[in-house]
C-alpha cells in the first residue's frame, strides 16, 4: 500500500495532465471498481466534464470537476494509476478515463 508522500507524488504527476481537460469516454473493466453510483450512472455522469484540479486526502486522491462533481479513488494495495493518452492506447485492467 503506498505511503502518503507516493500518493502525494502521484497527485502532483496526474494534475496536470488532466487538468481543464475533457473527458470524452468511460469505460468501466472491472465493475467492482465503481462503489457508488452504478457503473452506467458512473459513466454517464463523467463523460463530458471538465477536470478542475485534484485534491488529495489521506490516501484518496479526488478528481474535481468544474461542475462541483468528485470522483474520490484510492490505490489499493498496488500504489498504482494508469493513465493512458487516447493516442497510446492499450488493453488496461483499471477504469479507463478518456481524455
């Protein structure tokens, strides 16, 4: 499980690469993955938001959109988060944020 300086790092590498972007398209592989809301209403209510910035606490990272919503994650016991450009895309095992 990662410490909070990694995920403090993590936060610091993932912010501006996302930020003010859109997001285009959600796809959910693992269903689990998505606590609350179901994993439709999960998808539907992130495509087409704006990433305002991302917090961090305690362990969670939390994705701000500019329309008030938050997607709030945590890295599990892997301290991991892939991120992959539209352009450089690849089967992936984690939710998939399209940019």
């Amino acid at each position: 499980m990662p410490e909070l300086p990694e995920v403090e790092t993590i936060r610091r590498v993932l912010e501006p690469q996302l930020q003010n972007r859109t997001i285009e398209k959600v796809t959910v592989n693992h269903k689990d993955a998505v606590a609350y809301p179901s994993v439709d209403d999960f998808c539907l209510g992130l495509t087409g938001q704006m990433v305002s910035h991302i917090q961090r606490r305690g362990k969670f990272l939390i994705i701000c959109m500019k329309s008030g919503d938050r997607v709030i994650l945590h890295l599990r016991m892997t301290g991991g988060l892939l991120f992959t450009p539209k352009t450089t895309r690849k089967k992936v095992h984690t939710p998939d944020l399209s940019l």
